[in-house]
C-alpha cells in the first residue's frame, strides 16, 4: 500500500499571498460554501477560453473594435487569475478536497498554459514558427513543474497569478497602444517585434 503524499507550495515571490489575500479571500468570502470547488475550475477554464478567443479575433477588427476585445480579454484573464486560487481555497474551506479536483485543477490548467499564450501570440501577431516555439517551451516549463512536484514533493511555482495578472495588464497596454496608433506605424511593428 503506498502512501499518501502531502505537496507544499514553494512560493518565489510575494505577490500570490497578497493577491490570494487582497483580491481572492474577499471574493470567495461572498461565495456561498454549497458551491463546489470543480464548479469555479470550470467557470475558470470558460474564463480563460474566453479571454483567449477574444485576443484571438481582435485582429482584423476596428481600432475601437479591438480596444473593447483587448479590455473583454484583460477582464477574462483576470477573473481566470481569481477563479485558480479560488477553486483549491473552496475545497479546503469546504472540506471538499478531492483527487478528482486535484487532477482537474492540473488538467485544466495544463491547458490554459497555451491558452494564455495563444491570446498574446495573436495579438502580437507572431509568425507560426515562433508560436510553435512559444506552446513547446511553456508546455516543457509547466511539464518539469509537476514532475518536479512528483518527486520532491513541493510545487515550486512560476508565480502562475503574477503571470495571469500580467497577461491581463498587457491586454489593456495593447488595447490603449493599438487603439491611439495604427497597428501598423512603424514604431508600434518594431514594439511588438522585439515582444
């Protein structure tokens, strides 16, 4: 019979905690306890298809077009950015921690690492080549995290709520830049080159 392992994470900054104590814990305070934890997971990942879809489509679109689908899609990213601490704060609060919703989490989360990345590579219009570069480096980063956990077991994070929250500030950057300056002025193409 093998034993049950207990995982800690290893926090690199200081900006989760307060996050999860500043933005998160006030927001779940008003969550009623019947909701369960795999529900807000679900309701993250459409949150996150979400902002994803609409950094995707705002090419093409008008000025003003693409500032509102740049601030729907900094909105979604950040409610994604909630709703992931949000789900293993429920279960615990709850008492509802369960394998099922481990795995879920990690699941779900292993495919919003692309997700995340898809939104900001269309934005910034990034040849196939580099996407292909961009999806295969993050999918090898979030891989050596949980193998990482698996075996020490501690999750030594990249900060995944700074990086949620950064890719939401930057929708917004993007919105205001390509709503004030053509798309295709020639400082804004080397900006979004040397991104």
């Amino acid at each position: 019979m093998s034993e049950e392992r207990q995982y800690e994470l290893e926090e690199s900054s200081g900006f989760e905690p307060w996050f999860v104590a500043t933005v998160c814990q006030p927001v779940l305070d008003r969550v009623p306890r019947s909701v369960h934890p795999n529900t807000i997971s679900l309701i993250t990942s459409a949150t996150c298809w979400l902002s994803a879809g609409l950094a995707a489509t705002s090419i093409g679109m008008t000025s003003a077009q693409q500032a509102l689908a740049m601030a729907g899609a900094a909105l979604f990213q950040f409610l994604s950015g909630v709703g992931d601490c949000m789900d293993g704060m429920q279960a615990r609060r709850t008492d509802r921690c369960s394998k099922l919703g481990e795995v879920m989490d990690h699941w779900l989360d292993t495919i919003h690492v692309p997700l995340v990345s898809l939104g900001i590579c269309a934005v910034l219009e990034v040849p196939p080549w580099a996407v292909v570069l961009v999806h295969a480096g993050n999918t090898m980063i979030f891989n050596s995290q949980l193998v990482l956990q698996n075996h020490i077991g501690r999750f030594v994070t990249t900060n995944g709520a700074e990086a949620q929250m950064t890719v939401a500030l930057c929708y917004l950057i993007f919105g205001g830049v390509f709503y004030f300056v053509d798309r295709g002025h020639a400082t804004v193409r080397m900006v979004v080159i040397a991104m």
